[in-house]
C-alpha cells in the first residue's frame, strides 16, 4: 500500500508541475522506479476517484495517462482470452425467437 501512495503521489505532483503523457510517466518512474505500466494505471484510478482531487486539468491529464498505457500495455486484462465478436448464436438461444415472415 505504501508503494501505491507513493506512485499516486508521483503522479498528481507531475500532473500539478504541468508534465503530461510520456513526461509525466518518466516524471513518476524517476520518483518510483520500481512502478510498473499496471501500477501506475491503478494509482491513476485512484486519483481520478479522489474527491479532494478537483482540478479539471490534472485529472484529464491523469485520465489520459491512464487510459494509454491501459491500451499499451493491456493493465488489468482479466486474464480471460476474449471471445471473437461473431459468435455463432447457440441453437437453444434461437428456440424462444418469434420467427420473421
């Protein structure tokens, strides 16, 4: 937890120096070099769930970060392979279907 706190610290004082994107990433990784692409994105989330964090321009520069290096990286992937979006409808889903004339 106290790894946490400090890569959330990292990041919101980045993000109040005026850092954003990749400089605010290595702003956080040169304070917390053992922070990994998932930790930062959790400490981003807490952040954006922080009530006593206001200012629309951090949190949007914190919002951003966290959302690139979540497609980047694929942080917090629920380890389950994804299904290909054109399944094959099972036969019993199509039993209770009205039929179209």
């Amino acid at each position: 937890m106290k790894e946490k706190k400090r890569v959330y610290e990292a990041l919101v004082d980045g993000a109040m120096e005026g850092l954003t994107d990749e400089a605010l990433y290595d702003f956080v990784k040169a304070r917390c070099p053992k922070a990994t692409s998932k930790k930062i994105v959790r400490a981003s989330l807490l952040a954006l769930m922080d009530p006593h964090l206001r200012d629309r321009n951090i949190l949007d520069v914190i919002y951003a970060l966290a959302i690139k290096h979540r497609l980047d990286d694929g942080v917090l992937d629920d380890g389950e392979d994804e299904e290909p979006d054109e399944r094959a409808p099972s036969p019993a889903a199509n039993q209770n279907m009205p039929q179209l004339s």
